[in-house]
C-alpha cells in the first residue's frame, strides 16, 4: 500500500473526527460510516495494513496514555474489581463467544473460535469513560471501567496469540495455556516497572521538557518489545510503565507535564480515527471474500449477529452473578469499605460493554496465512468481530446516556467529598508556605533589615492565611471553622494575592538582584505546595483527580514565572 494512501485515509479520519467533537457526535460510528463511503468509491484501493503495525505500533501508545491518565491508588484499590472483570469477565466471554462460534461452525476448530471469543472479548472503555465523564458517574465506577480496559487487553491478546498458535499446531492444551499466562503476566508487569522506573530516574534530572517528551513517546514502544522479548505480555509491560511513570510524574519537571498531556491527546485522536478508518474502508472487501467463498456472505452475517448476542447478554449474567466478589476483603488488599457496587452501578457497568480500538485491531491483524496455509475462516471471524464492535458502539454508546439517567447513577457526594478535601488542602498548603516563608526570614533581614523584613513577611503570612480562609469558605462552608488555624476567621478575605501566592505589589521583593530572589521565593512556594499535594494524596487524603487539578494551577504558575523571567531578561 502505498504511503500516501495511508496518509489520505488518517487525514480524513481527523477531518471526520474534528467535526464529531465539534458537534458532540459519537466519531468512532461517524468514522466507520464515513469510511465505508469512501470504500464505495470506484478507484479506491483495498486497505491490507500489516498485524504487526498495528499490534506494536498502534495500540501501545494509546494503553500508554490511557494508563498514564489513570490513578494508581484507586486502581489498587479496585485490584480485585479490575481483576474480576478485566480477567475473568475476557475469559467467561472469549469461552462462550468461541462456543456459540464452534457450534455455528462445526468445521472449525475449537483454537479458530476461541480466537475470534479473544478478539471480541475487551471492553474498551473509551466511549463510556466520555460519557461518564459527562454525566457524572461516580469515581469507583470510573475507575472499574478504565481499569478494567486496561487490563483486559493483555488478558485477551495473551489469549489471542495462545489461540493463533494451536491454529498453528493444531492442538490445544488448557496446561501449557495457563502456563503461558502466568509467565506473561508476571514478565510482563516486571519488565513494564523497570521500564517505568529508568525512565522516571532519567525525566527527574533532565531539564529539558523536549527531550523529556521525546523519551514519554518511546517509552511504551520500549516496553512492549522488552516484555513481549521475555516472552510477557507487551500489553501489561505497558500498562505498569504508565501506571508508574502516572503516579510519580509530579516528581518530574513542570514543564514535562505541560508538555506531554496535549502530545498525548494528540497521539490518541490520530491513532483512533486511523483504526475505525481502517474498519470501515475494509468492510466491503471483507463481504466480497465472503461472498466468493464457500460459507457465503448470508451464513456469515447470521453467524455474526448471533456472536453480537451472545457477546452482549454475557456480560450482565457475569457482573451480576459474580458481584458477591465486591464484598470480599483480603488481607493486604487496600480496599476501602463500602466501595462495592450498588445494584444500579452494576447494570450500568453491565450496559457498559462497547467494543474498540482493541478488537478492531486484532481483528484486523488476523493473518492470512498460518504456517503458509492461509486461515479459512479469517473473513468470517472479522465480520463477525466487526459486527460485535459496530453493534455495541451503535446499540450501547447511544443509550448508555439514557440508562444512566433512568438509573439515577450520579456522583453529588463525589463532589462534596472532593469540595472538602481541597478545602483542607488548600489550608495544608498555606502552612507550607508559611514555612518558606519563616526559612527566608533571615535573609530578608539580611538584605533590607530586620524590621522592613517582619513587616512583608507578616504582611505575606496574613494574606496567605486570609485566601486560605476563603478558600475554606468556597470549597467547604459547613466544615470551614473546623479546618481554619487559631486566629483566622473565614471573613478574612485574600486581597492582592495570585493563584499562587506572589508577594503583594507587583510582585517583587526589595534589594539587589530582586528579579532573581523574586524568582527562587516564588519557585520555593510552589515547591512547597507542590510537595503538601503529593504527601496528602499518598496518605489517602486527597484523591488522585482533585490532586491533578491543583497540580496543574502550579504547573501553570511556574511556567509564568519562566515567562517572566525570559521576558524580564530579553529587556
């Protein structure tokens, strides 16, 4: 295929996709629909993109980002969830859908039906995180589903590749299967947090937020090639780097940050308008090869609807009779109490089960030959898996919406909580500032005398203390006393104070080289919030997306002291 050929077919996937969040269209079906349009085209060429792009160069990247967004302390403490779902929900699933595959397609083997129940087994929880997001799902049913999308990937493809090899060999052993996973799981995740750790060591002494990102963009390459050469599983090797470098990126530099969040947003877009691209400018030559071959393209479509049934109604029998596992609490498991799922957050975790990228692009990757003998039923296990993708995205996307609404699933005491614990976060942070504060006292007094010095200082801490108490008041009215200091009351205002704390006046502190004290002041109490954010999150006092908010507000003050300082140095 030639290179512009691809370049055409990603750069009107864009186009379509741009236009579906400009519109609050759902661009994963817009794209396909798109897509298969064009295929209808006279002159159009037939897509054929090699397996190993998109199993190696496609899909690491966006579980990267996916797992890099994610929280590591709530996934923990959802392990058990998680696993429920993201492993034994892919089995259960990957065993009934190769069932009903194998009943419907006796000639087949059992290896060439569980290879199409892998394919079509993974959730991906992009289009229900999105909608969640917007509705306000609560945070343990968020977490559930993105961590269960990204460890439901390696539980599939690892099963992919077991199934493609007994279609190789011809025989099937549960043994050596279970052997094979358990060597892929735990190569896999090993090699991931080695990954995860280099790269952490070597973003924390680099100052150069460029290369810092080039490093992020090769980091899950890394780590699905290392793990898969040790025979893990890539997938996971990838999930545990992002999941690491997730947690301990407020170590990294500021500008690191800034940097890599739209990089990655970028990534993502590109990489999923191309998979659902692909999809749809396949479908028709995946119908004209069933409609030349001996099973015929009616038997194929029946087949393929009655695999989307039985991969729908699978998944609500499972969550709710396995949902007794939610109140299992084993030793050492980090569970919170009361974090299992109420009946209505299971139906919507159960309604939550849209197929993407993932099972697109196995499906896609299916080879055509195996051994140098081609697979005979490849065009049926890829409409069939196509149709379970496009069918769920149709069926569940489109009124996830309507049954979060009818269920009453919210997340009001999420935001209550949430209100309050930055509220106390706020006030934590106003005390290490005021230590900064007290540390420069002598060298305040140093530089315009003693007395000059207890005045900005004093006048400093009162303001400090007075946006507090305002910050007490906004974010947690009813608990605001409780939080304040002795002597602060919540009518104390915060006048003449940034986002950030700066000094009152324009900013800037007396003496000599006042630019560049002003500068290492400010950076020094950033630092020292920075520093109360990371503590408290780690305690379990502060969640994970509240931290990542106020983080940004500091990221973000100190990029404009590194504009001010530029710009003070080009006058």
């Amino acid at each position: 295929m030639h290179h512009v050929e691809v370049f055409l077919l990603v750069a009107g996937a864009v186009l379509v996709a741009a236009a579906c969040r400009r519109r609050g269209l759902p661009s994963p079906l817009v794209i396909v629909a798109f897509a298969l349009v064009v295929s209808l085209i006279p002159g159009v060429p037939r897509y054929e993109i090699n397996s190993e792009i998109l199993l190696e160069f496609v899909l690491p990247p966006l579980l990267y980002s996916a797992a890099l967004s994610s929280s590591y302390r709530d996934f923990r403490s959802s392990l058990s969830s998680i696993t429920r779902l993201g492993v034994g929900l892919v089995l259960v699933s990957a065993i009934v859908v190769a069932l009903v595959f194998w009943a419907l397609e006796p000639a087949a083997s059992f290896a060439v039906a569980l290879v199409l129940g892998a394919v079509v087994a993974p959730p991906d929880a992009v289009a229900a995180a999105a909608v969640g997001r917007r509705l306000g799902l609560p945070r343990r049913v968020m977490t559930l589903l993105s961590g269960e999308s990204l460890i439901n990937d390696a539980t599939s493809l690892t099963l992919y590749k077991v199934a493609l090899l007994g279609v190789a060999t011809g025989a099937w052993a549960f043994g050596s299967a279970l052997g094979t996973f358990a060597v892929a799981v735990v190569a896999g995740v090993a090699v991931g947090l080695a990954i995860g750790w280099i790269v952490h060591k070597i973003r924390v002494r680099l100052d150069d937020p460029v290369v810092a990102s080039a490093i992020g963009l090769l980091t899950p390459f890394a780590a699905y090639w290392a793990a898969e050469a040790v025979h893990g599983s890539g997938v996971l090797g990838v999930v545990a780097a992002g999941l690491y470098l997730g947690h301990t990126s407020p170590r990294a530099g500021y500008a690191t940050r800034l940097f890599e969040e739209p990089i990655w947003s970028t990534l993502d877009i590109l990489l999923e308008s191309f998979t659902f691209a692909l999809i749809g400018i396949q479908l028709p030559w995946i119908i004209r090869d069933l409609e030349a071959s001996d099973q015929g393209l009616g038997h194929a479509v029946m087949v393929s609807l009655v695999v989307l049934l039985a991969a729908v109604l699978v998944r609500p029998l499972y969550v709710f009779g396995t949902a007794w596992f939610d109140n299992v609490r084993l030793r050492g498991s980090h569970r919170p109490p009361g974090d299992a799922l109420s009946a209505r957050e299971s139906a919507v975790v159960s309604w939550a089960g849209m197929r993407g990228v993932v099972t697109l692009a196995a499906a896609a990757a299916i080879p055509t030959t195996i051994d140098g003998q081609p697979f005979t039923d490849r065009a049926t296990i890829q409409l069939a898996a196509y149709t379970v993708a496009i069918g769920t995205l149709l069926g569940q996307s489109l009124t996830l919406p309507w049954v979060i609404r009818r269920l009453g699933v919210g997340s009001a005491d999420e935001a209550a909580s949430d209100a309050s614990q930055e509220a106390a976060t706020r006030i934590a942070t106003a005390d290490a500032v005021q230590r900064v504060l007290e540390s420069r006292r002598g060298e305040l007094a140093a530089s315009i005398g003693a007395d000059a010095a207890d005045e900005a200082i004093d006048r400093m801490s009162a303001m400090w203390r007075g946006r507090a108490a305002a910050a007490a008041v906004m974010l947690d009215p009813d608990h605001a006393e409780d939080l304040l200091p002795d002597g602060v009351h919540p009518s104390e205002s915060a006048r003449g104070l940034g986002p950030a704390g700066r000094p009152p006046g324009d900013g800037r502190l007396p003496g000599a080289e006042e630019t560049r004290r002003t500068q290492r002041f400010r950076r020094e109490i950033v630092a020292a919030q920075r520093e109360v954010l990371m503590q408290r999150r780690d305690a379990g006092e502060l969640d994970e997306a509240v931290m990542r908010r106020m983080m940004r507000e500091l990221d973000l003050e100190d990029e404009s002291l590194s504009s001010s300082w530029l710009e003070r140095v080009r006058d």
